[in-house]
C-alpha cells in the first residue's frame, strides 16, 4: 500500500530523479513542450510550477534558488524574460498534460505531452477570440449593409429557384414510391 508516500520516485535514486527533473524541466522552459511517459510528466509538474510561480518575481534571489533547480543559465534567462512575462497574470495551473493515447514499444509506458499553457496557440484567448470574429459573418456595419443592397437588388430571383426545386424533387419522390 502507498499510504502517505507522495514522492514517486521513478525507480531511480535520489541525485538520478534530481538530475532527470532537472533537466526535463529546463528542457520544458526552452521548447515549451515535450513529449514523456505520464508519471515523469506528473512528476514534472509538481517539480517545475513552483519554479515558475518563483520567477514572476524578479530579484536576484529568485534567480539564485531558481537556477540551483535548473543548473542551466539558458533555461533560467527564458524563464524570466519570455516565460514570466506571459504568465504573469495567471495565478497557477501553468503546465497541461495530454495524454496522446499510444504508448511506448519497449515497456507499454502510456505517452504524453506536457506543456507551457500561455504558449499554446490551439487553447489560447487569441485562438477563441479570433474563432469568435470568423464566426459571425453579419457582425460588421458594412457587411450588413452590402448584403442589404444585394438582398433588395434581386430578392424575386433568389426565391424563384429554391421553390421549384423543392416541389420538383417531392413530386418525383411520390412516383418512385407508387
């Protein structure tokens, strides 16, 4: 039974997890999305959102404790200019995890995605905002009047066609059946 055991430890020792963490965690803040077994990625987020939560606040300390996480000055400058910038308004919950459904060939291990979720443009506000512009079609004050103008121009023409043809193909239906 695993009562009170929080830590998995992923069937390595303790300076290995600590390494493996690490790494995945800077690879994470510079690619901003990578692929690995679903309990490394659970792992990962608990590992990797205080770091985050950290480096919204820019002071010399922060860096300092951040950096003897990561151990990679790259991954640390990222993460407080491009990365904190972005998630500055968000209050947690900064990685998504998606499972992909197919899993590793050597052990069957289950494959997933972790990723930053401010970077990700499918979810993001733009996206929702830009489906809702491209949806309503009528919503502009030009267009409404454009399609005013076509409408009146042949309003006659437009209801000719549809109404033949609708009795056309129920007539036709009806000596199928006889």
């Amino acid at each position: 039974m695993r009562h009170g055991k929080k830590i998995n430890h992923l069937g390595r020792t303790a300076s290995h997890r600590k390494a493996l963490l690490s790494n995945m965690a800077s690879s994470l803040i510079l690619k901003k999305r990578i692929t690995t077994t679903v309990a490394k990625a659970k792992a990962l987020r608990k590992y990797v959102e205080p770091l985050l939560t950290k480096a919204k606040i820019d002071t010399t300390h922060s860096r300092r404790t951040v950096f003897s996480y990561l151990q990679n000055k790259e991954s640390v400058s990222e993460l407080f200019g491009t990365v904190a910038s972005r998630i500055a308004e968000r209050q947690g919950g900064y990685t998504r995890i998606i499972k992909m459904g197919d899993v590793r060939l050597g052990d069957n291990a289950e494959m997933c995605l972790i990723e930053l979720v401010d970077f990700n443009e499918l979810y993001g506000k733009e996206a929702v905002a830009k489906k809702g512009k491209t949806r309503r079609s009528r919503g502009a004050k030009g267009k409404k009047d454009e399609t005013a103008q076509e409408v009146a121009g042949a309003p006659e023409a437009a209801a000719e066609p549809a109404s033949e043809k609708k009795p056309a193909k129920k007539k036709t239906d009806k000596k199928d059946k006889k």
